[in-house]
C-alpha cells in the first residue's frame, strides 16, 4: 500500500501531456501548433506597436511591417527547419512533400529572423524609416512570440530532454492514429499509456521560462539605457542564444551534429558572440534614433499638420480683412480712434 501511495504521489507531481494537439471541426482540423503560432504573431505586433508609438513612430507601421515580415518569417523558419533537419524528409522511405506541412511543427527561429528582416527590410524602406530602430520596438514581442510558440511543441508532445525524476518531470504518452498508425502527432492518448523513458526533461518549458525572462530584460534595459541602432535586438539575440545553448544540449530529438555538437549548438556559439560584438560596437553610434527620423515618410506628423492649419488659419483672417467692403474697414478704423470708454462701461 505504501509503495501504492508512492507512486501516486510521484505521479501527481509530474507534469501530464494532452491528450492531443489537433482537434476537428467535421472535416477541417484545428491544431494547437498553429493557434499558438498565430498569438504569439498577435502579440509580438501588439507590443511591437505600442513600443514604435512610444518611441515616436507612426501609428499603424508595425502592422504594415508585418504584412511582409510574417510571411518571409515563416518561410524562411520552414526553409531552415527542413535544411537542418533534411533527414526527415528526404532519403529512402521519406516523403519530400512532407517538407511542405508546416502546419505538422517544424521552424526554425534563426531562418525565420533572417528571412522575416528581409521582408522587414523591404517594407522599412517603403515607408523610409531605420530597420535597427524597428527592431529594437519588436525585440521583446518576438521572444514572447517565441515562448507562446513553445506551447505548440508541448500539445505536440516533442521536443523534450531524457528521463527525469524531477517533481516538474512531463509525462509522455503513447498517441494513437486509427487511420495511419505511425502518424503519432495526430494521434489520441488513450488509457494514459507512458512511454519508456516518461517521464522526461520539459524543455520546451525550459526555453518558454527562460523566454520571458529574456523579453524582461529587454523591456527593463531599454527604458532604463535608451537603447537604440539595433542594441536591443542584439541584447535579445544574446539572451535568447544563451538559454537556447543549454537547453538545446537537453533536447534529445533526433538532430544533424557538427564535431560532436548539435548543429543549432554551434548557431547559438556564433549569434551569441555576433550579438555581443554588435551591442558594444553600436553605442559608438550614439544616442537612440531620434523620434523624427522614425515618422513614415507617406504620413504628416501631427505637429507639421498642425503648424500648416494655423498658418493657413491666419492667411485666410488676412485675406478676409483684405477682401472686406470699404465700408466695413472704415468702420472698423473709426472704432479703433474712438475715445476709451470709461472703466465703468467696459
């Protein structure tokens, strides 16, 4: 009985999987990857937004940004998901279309950053404001984007580390797909079936935790040191890269390896070190970008359109007087050389 109550104990105190990650609603499948990749979007424009305004940027351009950063950003994350973990699609028995369900998981964050600036890059120009500066407004909402992305993975039940007999250990359960037995992903946990080494390190946690953190710091360190010319994105590159070194060395996914290391090991030892090596070199830059030069060049500031209505308010008073009848300035002239009324009368 006591061995009963044990194990009870040590179950209650590990973390349980879903039971699923893809739900349906009569032929269409709702999958939980792709709702968490479409509010982490959501809120890393919401809070991209409000810091833009904040720093005196056009209301609205961070959205406009979006229209081409998001799109380039999950190509660009599939395209570097699918070149480093090739094996999973191609070679004997691999079907490469597969390499096209993105909606199955599988992006990698550095293809997403590098494709999504190209795609930043060009709407910055159209609307003719500094990249660095846009990047440094979205830097905390991209890393919250990526915590509420992990989410994904947990309703994925992957990306997790070996066998733990820690108290926040994640149980994994055997999944079953009735139509396709080996689909696991869309498969049903019945009866709470573990698998062998459940249960497990979760990472995934691990990197939402740390995640947060990341996007604090930012959040604090640009208020309290005006960050600016792309230093906060570097300090997110830095911050990120370090969590990600660790926590990548726990995964035990199948992964490709360089000298023994993970391949996004060595990508995290390289951004870590170019982030560092930017954040210091750009303070010789100066002072943060001025608020001026982050107004889209398509849209009157406020101040200019204000200054425009008062001359115009006062060209149109003069033209008035200008234009009056002769009998009406004559009378406005005798009034102005009439004597003061007395202080009783005014």
């Amino acid at each position: 009985m006591a061995d009963v109550n044990t194990a009870s104990a040590a179950f209650l105190a590990t973390i349980p999987s879903p039971d699923q990650g893809v739900w349906h609603i009569g032929p269409v499948p709702i999958r939980a990857y792709a709702l968490c990749i479409i509010a982490g979007i959501i809120v890393a424009i919401w809070l991209g937004e409000r810091r833009w305004v904040n720093r005196g940027g056009t209301k609205g351009t961070v959205i406009d940004v979006a229209v081409f950063a998001v799109p380039f950003g999950l190509i660009g994350g599939r395209l570097y998901h699918v070149i480093t973990d090739n094996q999973l699609y191609f070679g004997e028995g691999k079907n490469p279309l597969n390499a096209l369900k993105i909606w199955d998981g599988g992006l990698g964050i550095w293809g997403a950053i590098a494709l999504g600036a190209v795609g930043a890059l060009i709407a910055c120009r159209r609307r003719g404001i500094p990249l660095p500066a846009m990047a440094d407004a979205l830097a905390p909402g991209i890393v919250i984007a990526q915590a509420i992305g992990r989410l994904g993975n947990y309703f994925n039940q992957e990306l997790y580390g070996a066998h733990t007999d820690l108290p926040w250990g994640l149980e994994i359960y055997q999944r079953y797909n009735p139509t396709n037995p080996d689909d696991f992903l869309n498969g049903i946990a019945i009866g709470h079936v573990p698998l062998p080494d459940s249960p497990v390190h979760p990472t995934f946690l691990y990197e939402l935790i740390w995640n947060l953190g990341v996007a604090l710091l930012v959040i604090w360190a640009d208020k309290k040191f005006r960050l600016g010319h792309g230093r906060a994105f570097a300090l997110y590159v830095a911050g990120y890269t370090a969590g990600r070194f660790w926590i990548e060395m726990m995964r035990t996914d199948t992964a490709n390896h360089i000298l023994g290391l993970r391949v996004n090991v060595w990508t995290s030892i390289l951004l870590f070190a170019a982030a560092v090596a930017y954040f210091v070199l750009a303070a010789k830059r100066g002072p943060r970008e001025a608020p001026e030069t982050l107004w889209s060049k398509d849209v009157p500031r406020e101040d200019s359109a204000s200054d425009t209505s008062d001359a115009s308010d006062s060209g149109e008073s003069h033209a008035e007087v200008a234009a009056a009848p002769d009998t009406v300035r004559d009378s406005a002239a005798d009034k102005a050389t009439e004597d003061p009324k007395p202080d009783a009368e005014k």
